[in-house]
C-alpha cells in the first residue's frame, strides 16, 4: 500500500503559469519535506514541515511555497514557473528528526512549456 | 567543495562482481548516514543506514569512518539487479539532509 502519494506524476504548464503539487501520507509522520532534482543532480532540500511548523531553506527561491492544511497533505506552489524549475519534486517524510528513514513519495515530474 | 562527494561514475561491472563506492563528508557534525538506492526516473528508496560498527545486509556492507569523515558501501556478488543510482545521505542536526550527487552503477550479463 502506496505510504506517500504524489499527484500528479506528470505536471506540464506554461512558462509563468502557476502551479501545485499535491503530497499526501498515511503514515501519520510529523515531519513533510519537499525536494527538487534535477536531471543527474542530488534531490535538494527546498523546505519542510515539523507539524505546522514551516522551515524554508535559504537558497529556496520566493517563488516557491509550500501549505500544509493537516498531517496528512502538504502542497508545492510554484507561483511563477520558469523553463529552470522543470525537474522531479520529491515529497518525503519522516516521523521526527531527519536522522530517521525519510520515505519517499514517486515523485511528480514537472515540464514547463 | 560540496558537503556529501561520491565517487564519479558511471561504475561498468559484470555480474558476480565486487564493487564498492565511496563518499565523504565535510561537516563533522553531521549525525546519521545512509545509503539510498534510486532508479532510473523513481524515487530514491532506503538501501541501508550506516553505523560506525559497520552493518551487513544480505551482499551489502556499510561503512562510517568518523575520524575520517568516510562512508562505503560495498556490494558483493553484483545482480543485473543491483544496477541504480547509489546516493548517500548524510543528516546534520535537526532537519537538514544532504544527499551526494549518487553514482550510477551498471551490471552487465
């Protein structure tokens, strides 16, 4: 049974049009990261949740957002996507600290036209 | 210099061999240590978390070096399998992840 959901799994949208990736777990965890990759790169830290309480990582662009209305769902917004954010978003997470086993959801990979 | 270097790939090995791939640290503060194992175009899943006594799982073996600021990880017998991108994973205090740039490994028949 699929712990960590992603929708979708494909994104495609328009140079400067908004859009949102959608995260959801069943595993009840504290802690809800989001992640970008690139193509052969690492998965880089964007920001997480710790219950409602939000952690930007400082090179993370102002056009990227993040929501988390309850434990179970935590959303990406990318305000204004530009031809770089195209990439893999990775949404994990983790029941407290990160030293413990971050699970990953599929991913959804994002094309902006 | 980057916080979590892998060894450069690609690694072209046939079946049956021994293989093993290295990765340093530079924050000695860094907590835990993992391996992941992520294929092509999925999600990068756990392979194995890493401890300074060193940790056996079936044809993987994980490594810390502390004092060195060193992890391997060691992949015998390799299966057509086993072959992915191999990103190790170090975690400072808190909630900071830092994954390595992964090196893809080939098993050939």
């Amino acid at each position: 049974d699929a712990m960590v959901i992603q929708n979708p799994r494909y994104q495609v949208t328009q140079f400067g049009k908004p859009v949102t990736l959608s995260c959801s777990q069943t595993l009840n965890h504290n802690v809800m990261y989001w992640y970008q990759q690139k193509s052969s790169q690492a998965p880089k830290l964007l920001f997480h949740y710790y219950d409602k309480d939000f952690n930007n990582e400082a090179d993370t662009p102002d056009n990227f957002q993040s929501r988390r209305p309850n434990t179970s769902f935590c959303f990406l917004d990318i305000r204004s996507p530009g031809l770089g954010d195209a990439a893999m978003y990775l949404c994990a997470t983790t029941q407290g600290p990160s030293t413990d086993t971050q699970y990953f959801g599929p991913g959804t990979r994002l094309t902006v036209l | 210099r980057k916080e979590v270097e892998q060894d450069p790939g690609p690694f072209n090995v046939p079946e049956g061999a021994t293989v093993a791939f290295n990765c340093t640290y530079s924050n000695s503060a860094s907590q835990s240590f993992f391996w992941y194992r992520q294929d092509c175009r999925k999600e990068p899943k756990l392979l194995m978390s890493v401890y300074s006594s060193g940790n056996e799982d079936g044809r993987f073996t994980a490594q810390l070096n502390r004092a060195s600021q060193y992890i391997s990880l060691l992949i015998r017998d390799s299966k057509l399998s086993d072959s992915a991108t191999y990103l190790c994973v170090v975690n400072k205090v808190g909630f900071k992840t830092i994954f390595g740039a992964g090196t893809r490994l080939f098993v050939k028949a």
